[in-house]
C-alpha cells in the first residue's frame, strides 16, 4: 500500500509554492468588491488556480487514479465508480484522492485557492474534504439541484466553502456548473439526491423558489479557474453533451474552529471526532491560519 499523505501537513511536491512574505501572498489577494459579490450572491466566479503544468500533473495522476486497481484505492473515502451498471450517473465521483497522490494533496495548500477561502470565510481555513468529479465525454449524467452542507450536518455551525476547479473548460455544452444566485439566504433543504432526477429538489421548493431554480447562472469558465460557493448555495450541472471529457477538483473547506456533531467517523477510514470538539487532527488539516 502507498504511504497515506493524510499525514502530511505540508507540501509533498515541488507542484506549488507557499508564499513567504507578505507582498508575495497580495498577488492572490480577492478585491473587497469580490467579496462582497460572495456574500451578496452566494457564489464567485473566475479565479485562477492552476497554471497548465499543474493541470497537466493533475490530469496524469487522474488517469491513473480511475483505475479501481489503483494501489491507493483503499484510501478513498468514497469512490463511486459507474461504468456499466446505470448510464444515467456520472461516471466517476470519489473523495479523499489527497491521501493518495502529491498533486491532488498539495492542491490543498496552493495559495490562489487559501488565500481566496480565507477572505471568503472570513478567518482560518481548515480542510474538510476533497472531491473529482469527472463526466466522461457524452456522458448523460447529472449532479442534481443540492446544497452542499445538506450532507454535512454533523460539522456545525454551518461556515462551510466549496472550491471548484475545472481540470478543462468548463462550458455550457459540457455541463458545467450552474448557481441559483441569492438561494444561500435560504433555509436548509433537505437531501433530495445527486444523481437522475435533476429537479429532485423542487419537492422542498416554495414556488417563488423554484421560479429561481429555472432562471441559474450557468459558469462557465477556462481550465484551471475555479467557482467558490456557500454551503447553502443550490447548484447542479447537467450532462456532458460533448466529445470531451469534463473533470474537475474540488475543495471543501470550513472555518477553524467548526466542531464535530457526530461521534462517528466523519468519512470512511477516518477516526471520529467526539461531539463538541474542534474538527482537527490527520484528516482536517489547518489549511490556511492567517491572511499573510
Ligand atoms: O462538478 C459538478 O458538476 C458538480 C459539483 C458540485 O456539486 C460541487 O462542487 O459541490
């Protein structure tokens, strides 16, 4: 078995730099407009992570981790993997590949991506969990209409960020995501489903909401870019009507100090965290402590 990265706290790879002063951190720096536009919207669009030959590693270490004879494979939180069985479901959507290979474990501490959490959240950023979702070209799949923190209950109080970030264009064809801009002002909703029916959550919609839910913004972005949303913010994506795949990285992420609601292990293979304590320890690392 491969060494479990989850227990290192630092750069593995030469892949990113963490910044060492504080001019060199101001380049990745949001404006207060940005911001603004975040709290106001409940998401923000367009912010550059990736530069092509970290994009390129990325992709590499992808190839190699669909494969389910992967050596790491045991290390995956979940790894839902899709290739005969339901040709409605995206293909591939696993958590925890940042044990197993260095760019998707250094991906955490890239500093475009703490920076950008930290101001959004509003204080230290701590690592929650990470995610690929990956549509294979013309692929039917959908991620269904959901907010985020739906399924993370057992992490309070809610102050929890997701980080998207396109390994391709991400395009209207391809299904990229779309936001219901404002909908992280909304109450709670409860899970309604990832995959099939994309308008699952219309159940638990008052009707003024679901006029919302048929007018999203769809973003579409280069590769390399990422979209960060509030754990309440409902998006979706539809399929991959394309010749081309579509993959993306994600990063969630929660404000220090989120206490564990669960005495269960949060995630598979993961110890617990007794309830009412600080999330911390070998799988939520402190990503990001302060501003510069
Ligand atoms: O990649 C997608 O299509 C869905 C992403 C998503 O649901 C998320 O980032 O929370």
């Amino acid at each position: 078995m491969l060494e479990d990265l989850a227990k290192r706290h630092e750069l593995v790879s030469d892949l990113f730099k963490v910044p060492k002063s504080r001019e060199e951190w101001e380049q990745y720096q949001l404006t207060e407009d940005q911001v603004e536009f975040y709290h106001e919207n409940g998401y923000l669009a367009g912010i550059k992570i990736l530069e092509d030959d970290q994009i390129e590693a990325l992709r590499t270490e992808l190839s190699l981790l669909v494969d389910p004879d992967h050596p790491g494979n045991s290390l995956f939180y979940e790894y839902n993997s899709n290739e005969s069985a339901d040709p409605s479901r995206i293909l591939f959507h696993a958590l925890g590949h940042w044990r197993i290979t260095p760019g998707f474990h250094d991906i955490l501490w890239s500093p475009a991506y703490t920076m950008a959490a930290y101001q959004l959240l509003g204080g230290p950023v701590r690592f929650w969990h990470d995610q690929i979702f990956y549509k294979p070209a013309k692929d039917g799949g959908v991620v269904a209409w959901h907010q985020d923190y739906s399924y993370w209950t057992r992490t309070i109080p809610l102050n929890h960020l997701t980080c998207w970030i396109g390994l391709d264009e991400s395009t209207l064809e391809n299904g990229c995501v779309h936001y219901i801009p404002g909908s992280h002002k909304w109450d709670l909703l409860p899970i309604t489903g990832l995959a099939g029916d994309m308008d699952a959550i219309k159940e638990a919609l008052t009707k003024d909401q679901f006029e919302k839910l048929l007018n999203p913004f769809p973003v579409e972005l280069e590769k390399g870019y990422a979209s960060f949303h509030h754990g309440l913010t409902i998006h979706g994506s539809f399929e991959n009507s394309s010749p081309r795949p579509r993959r993306a990285a994600v990063i969630n992420a929660f404000i220090d100090g989120t206490r564990s609601d669960n005495a269960e292990p949060m995630l598979e293979g993961t110890d617990a965290i007794p309830v009412g304590k600080g999330m911390g320890g070998t799988f939520y690392p402190l990503l990001k402590e302060n501003l510069y």
